[in-house]
C-alpha cells in the first residue's frame, strides 16, 4: 500500500456563462453496453508494435467475459504496421489505429467483418494517439516526434478522407531534456466545445477550436505546467469542469480545472503518484462513469494508483496502488459497464485484468496475465 497524502485543493475554474449548459453526454467507445448486459464474451481489441522484437504483427483480436474477467485471443487482423493506439467510433462501427513510424499513418478498420479501409498520413512522424471527436465526422491524431496534431474528416462508411488540418508546435521553447515538441495526446472536451492537445515537450496543454465544416483548428488558449513536467495525458471528469493530467517526466500529476465557454484549462499543484523510490513515468488516468474514482497506470513502479475523486471532481485523495503482475502498463481502459479494468503492459506483453468493486474502486486482480506480443493498448468494447 502507498502512503496516503493529504487532499490537494484546487481553486475552483472560472464560472460557467449561462448560456454554456450543462455538458453534453458523450458515449463511451463502443459502450452501449449497460449494466445490466448479457454475460456473453465481448470484444477486445489490442495495439502492438509490428516494428519490435518479438512484437506483435498487427491489432490483436481477443475476447474477455465480462463477469470473470478472463481474455482469450482471436488471432491478430494484419495489414496495420505499429498499432500503437487504438480507439473506436461513436456508433461502434469502426475502429481507427495509429501507424506509429516515421512518416505517420492513420488507419481504418470495419469491424463487422474485419474489412480495412485504408490509411491516411498524418503529415507527421511517430503518431501515438488519436480519438474520434463526438461528432463521428472527424478523426484527430498526435504525432509524437514531430509534435502536431492532425485532423481527418470520416465518411458515412467509417473510412478516412485526406487530412485538412495539421498544427505543428513551435513556441514556447521545449522544456529541459527536451529538444523539440512532442504531441502524446489530443483528445475533445466533454461539452465537444474544444479540442485539447497534451505536448510532453513543451509543457503545454494546447486548447483548439474545431471548424466543424471544414476540420480545421484554431487555437484558443495554452496551459503550463512546471517547466520539464512533461504531462502526457489527461482525462476529464464526467462533470466536465476538471480534468486529470499525468506528468511522465517528473512522475507527478495534477488536477486541472477546466472552462467549457472558453476553453481554458488551470493546471493546480502537483500531486504524487504513489510510486515507490524507483524509477517511474505515469502513463494514463481512466475515470469511472459516476466521476467517484480515478485510476494512473505506473510505468517502472509497476502499479496501479487508485484516487477517490471528491468535491465534485475538483480534488484527487490517493488511496492505494495495486501490482499489476507485469511489466511498464502504458494504457489502462475500463470497459463499458464498469466492471473492469484492463492494464496493457508494454515491455511484458501482457494484458492485466481487475474487477472493480462500485462501491469502494478497489481492485481485485482477476487471474493470470493474458500473454500478447509487446500489448501495449487495450481496447474493450
């Protein structure tokens, strides 16, 4: 167990206009699935790199049931190089993956009979996350060595049209350590009012508008964090006024408060990650869909830290960390009824299972590690 610090407080964002509204829903990947729902095996699919050693040779096709816990593979659907990320569409229809290499691809799969539709470039090197805005008509990636951020629309069968917008970011100066910028993430606030792009190497969160006809961005305002942070990731509280960011190089992370009218993000104090005395770079937050607990994959420390969220999202209170029994977890996906947690161990090749009590957000291992080639996204449907 990690110690448990005290709460950090974060002053609260700048009051909503009335106009603004409450947040619109958003629904989860592929998560039309209820609580309720039928015990039948279901979907998961698994990034890989196709470039490594004794990696994987495409996306991963496995089952898991959604009342054990326990995965089984599916084979692998081939024809995508360096499937890094993953994410799926809105209507469930289709699923998008990065190529993550040097001249960057996004690509298309169908996935009632598996069919791909094509890639697309990115105009950018080394893309390692992309997300479907709530819209379903475009498809946004980071490209990490090149540190942009590009869009591409999505036609009505799920496939990919040629990119209309590509941002690169060139000021401010990277942070220490870093020669350049470094885009880990972009991803739409949950009011689908903003894009916001997370960028390792310039400490900044990037908040964009997106022209909804014609897919281009305008950027809106930037957030800093302490200069060689190095934030990663970030993931909003369903209530859509905070926002959880992990820091990867300084091994923190901080609540954030965010302003959907204007698309300002506030970043607060940095908080631990529960980490033990080694080295560790956090990797991803996962919210549960009631916004009461929140979950930091632990890169090196091996970890899973769990946070109860309190005062309407606006603080994180550590509670614990649990072993995943693998090695470097770089991505963490609830599935849609809540009841799991899924852990993609990168340098082990191992996806990490965990039933998740509602009441408490306590973790219980749900048997062995499934073994995949050098996982290192998984993604439940």
């Amino acid at each position: 167990m990690a110690a448990v610090p005290a709460p950090a407080s974060l002053p609260s964002p700048p009051p909503a206009s009335a106009s603004s509204g409450p947040p619109a829903p958003v629904a989860a990947a592929g998560g039309r699935e209820g609580a309720g729902a039928s015990s039948r095996p279901r979907p998961l699919y698994l990034g890989t790199y196709t470039s490594a050693e004794g990696g994987g040779t495409g996306i991963g096709l496995a089952v898991y049931d959604p009342v054990s816990g326990a995965v089984a593979g599916r084979g692998t659907l081939t024809g995508v190089a360096d499937p890094s990320y993953l994410a799926v569409h809105p209507d469930g229809r289709t699923l998008y993956a990065v190529e993550e290499r040097q001249e960057g691809r996004v690509s298309a799969v169908r996935l009632a009979d598996r069919r791909p539709l094509g890639s697309r470039d990115t105009g950018g090197a080394g893309p390692c996350h992309l997300s479907v805005h709530p819209s379903g008509r475009w498809l946004l990636s980071a490209n990490y060595q090149s540190g942009s951020v590009a869009v591409h629309p999505i036609d009505a069968s799920g496939a990919l049209g040629e990119r209309t917008d590509l941002v690169t970011h060139t000021s401010p100066p990277p942070g220490p350590g870093q020669q350049g910028p470094h885009a880990h993430q972009v991803v739409t606030s949950p009011d689908g009012g903003h894009v916001l792009a997370v960028d390792l190497g310039t400490d900044t969160v990037y908040t964009y508008r997106l022209d909804p006809r014609a897919g281009r961005l305008t950027e809106v305002s930037r957030a800093r964090t302490r200069p060689g942070a190095g934030p990663r990731h970030l993931a909003f509280h369903p209530g859509g006024r905070y926002a959880y960011l992990a820091n990867e190089v300084d091994d923190s992370v901080a609540v954030c408060a965010y302003d959907p009218p204007t698309g300002r993000l506030t970043v607060g104090k940095e908080q631990p990650t529960g980490s033990g005395a080694g080295t560790n770079y956090p990797a991803q937050f996962a919210v549960t869909a009631d916004g009461r607990f929140a979950y930091l994959a632990n890169r090196g420390d091996n970890t899973l830290a769990r946070y109860a969220v309190e005062a309407d999202g606006a603080r994180l209170r550590l509670l614990d960390t649990v072993p995943v029994a693998g090695d470097f977890p770089r991505q963490i996906a609830l599935s849609p009824d809540g009841r799991l947690l899924f852990a993609a161990n990168q340098k082990s090749g191992t996806v990490s299972v965990f039933h998740v009590d509602r009441a408490s957000g306590a973790l219980r291992r749900a048997g062995e590690p499934f073994a995949s080639p050098v996982a290192v996204c998984a993604l439940p449907l």
